[in-house]
C-alpha cells in the first residue's frame, strides 16, 4: 500500500503485506482500509464450480493515514478483494469466503458474519441509501440488496447460473436503478469457462423491488482468464461502461438500456472511466490514454504511453489524471496534455 504526494510523485510510505492489495484504500478519519487478498482459487476448485476466492492470508487492514503504520488487522476466509464501505458508521465487505462481515471501522472488531453461499470477486460494496448496499455474489449467482446495521437481505435477484463475471463488477446506482454488467456464453446450454467465445450483457435492478428494469447485449469476443467485466460510470445523465471482450466504450440510457453512442479504443477498455467538464478520460488495454466527449462520444485526443491500462480505478486530481497501469507504473498526466493528444 502507497501513500504517494500527488504533485511530486514521491512515495510517502509503504506498507507491505503477503497478498496483493486489489481493493481501492478508503479513508475513515486518519485510517486507510484495503482489502489484502488474491484471485486464486482453492484446490478442488474449477471455472465453471468454483469454492470461493482467495487464498490465505486474506483480511481487511486499517494503517494510519500519515504513517501508514498499522492500527487493526481483521482475518478474512475469503480473498479481501472486493471493496469495503462506510455505510451508517458500518464497515462493510462482501468477500471472497462468501462472508458478509460487519465491522467497527476504527476497531476492526467484527459486529457480524453471515454466510450468503455467493462469494464476492473484484465487485465492490456499494451504498444505495437509507442504510443499504448492494453486492454481487458468484456461484449463487445474484445480486443483493443488504440493511449496513445488521446485514439482513433485503432482496435478492438471482442472474443466470450460465453467466460469469457478475463478481468481477463493482455495481454504480443512481438510487433508482443499480447497474452492472456480466458475460454469458453464446449457447445457453453450457457454462461459461475462461478463454472462450462470450457476450457481454449491461443490466439495472430496481433498487425498490429487486426486479430488472432491463437487460441489454452489447457485444461479443473472447473472455479474459481474469477480470471479466468492465466498471461502469454514471455521467452526465448517461451509463458509461467498456469491455473485457471488445474495444468498446459504450453510453446507454439508464431508463431503458438503448445504446446512445459507441465508441472503439485500441484495445479493451476494462478499468474505471473518469469525467470532467465533459470529457470522459480512461486508459485501454493497448497501452493508449484517450479524451473522449462524454455527449456524442467524439475523440478529442490520446496519448500512446506504450503500456497497457489493466483493471484500476484512476482518478482526477485538480487538471489531472493519475492512473496505474498494468507494469506498476503510476501515471500523473494533465488533462490538457491528453486531450491535446494526436499520438
């Protein structure tokens, strides 16, 4: 874990830990949690039956903001992973064990775990309101709608059972409707595997009733081994997500799914998209930056920085993008510089 000063670049501190830190860190007051943990699978496991995610060690770890010294550490059975939240002063995680665990965010100390049978990936826990979140589960393939105070279901809407990657994507709400997107096989017959023809879905669960407002497909190619989703965005009034099979970035209306515009990368475009002013701004997998209007989906501009930009979270920093790419380097580059871009 990284504490890095954003107009220099230098590293403040580091704490290491056994696992990979895949979760985005958030801040309590002076804490930073992540969620330690990888993407491997137990023996006994397979593509289409897995067990749950992770193996040891796996835990969710709170450092001090300014020293990065560790203050709590709580063991997970399942990869840490996905990402926690702060709802109604409840830390909560759905992770890879299939555990929906509830803890003191300064303590670490557990308030609950309960077993949902559905285990959580690279998905995250997301706030929708009123003291509720939702999360995706894989096996029992499902979203769910859960009280942050207690950690009972308040629904839940059962996906394809042929279906992957519904635990790979963390879910966006506007408060209406929660959206998210998944992969199905091009026969129904079969269960999904890694490596293999697939066609990506976008869908929106209404938040009240837990009944799908809408299932739409976009496009087809091949899975990756991992991170089989995209993330999605909500802006300016639009549903933005890319794609793990295909150079796409997609805008779809959050009423009913219709496709507004497409736009194609270089490569997939699988980590997080960013908007400011009306430029979305995102990295893809072939190693390319790109400005793109967030209205029509114009280019305005790229930049080829010769690395490719894997699963992440970038964000936007004053009038500038800093975002990870998949050799570890952490870029810091103007907004202007990208969109000025022609490379």
């Amino acid at each position: 874990l990284y504490a890095v000063d954003p107009i220099s670049g230098k590293v403040k501190w580091t704490y290491k830990v056994s696992n990979p830190l895949m979760s985005a860190p958030i801040v309590y007051g002076n804490l930073v949690i992540a969620g330690e943990g990888n993407e491997m699978s137990p023996t006994g496991s397979s593509p289409s039956h897995p067990i749950h995610v992770g193996t040891p060690p796996s835990a969710l770890i709170a450092v001090d903001r300014i020293t990065g010294r560790v203050v709590w550490r709580r063991d997970l059975q399942g990869s840490g992973m996905p990402m926690p939240a702060i709802v109604d002063g409840v830390l909560v995680q759905h992770n890879g064990g299939s555990y929906l665990m509830g803890l003191d965010p300064a303590t670490g100390s557990v308030r609950y775990a309960i077993n949902e049978h559905s285990f959580a990936s690279m998905s995250a826990a997301q706030p929708v309101g009123g003291g509720t979140f939702t999360s995706t589960g894989v096996d029992a393939n499902a979203v769910f709608l859960f009280r942050a105070r207690d950690g009972s279901t308040v629904w839940t809407y059962p996906l394809s059972g042929n279906g992957s990657g519904m635990g790979d994507c963390p879910s966006v709400t506007d408060g209406r409707r929660i959206y998210c997107n998944y992969m199905m096989p091009p026969s129904t017959a079969v269960p999904m595997q890694s490596e293999r023809s697939a066609i990506m879905h976008a869908y929106a669960i209404d938040v009240g009733s837990g009944k799908r407002s809408w299932d739409v497909v976009l496009e087809g190619g091949v899975i990756p081994i991992r991170n089989e989703s995209a993330i999605p965005l909500l802006a300016r009034g639009s549903l933005i997500m890319g794609s793990n099979l295909s150079p796409y970035v997609h805008s779809l209306d959050p009423s009913n799914g219709s496709t507004r515009w497409r736009f194609r990368a270089h490569g997939p475009v699988r980590g997080g998209i960013v908007e400011s002013n009306g430029v979305l701004y995102f990295g893809d997998y072939a190693g390319y930056l790109w400005a793109v209007n967030a209205d029509n989906g114009a280019s305005i501009g790229r930049r080829r920085m010769h690395v490719p930009f894997n699963v992440g979270s970038p964000i936007i920093a004053g009038q500038t993008l800093i975002i990870g790419a998949k050799n570890g380097t952490l870029f810091a580059e103007p907004l202007s510089y990208i969109r000025s871009g022609r490379d």
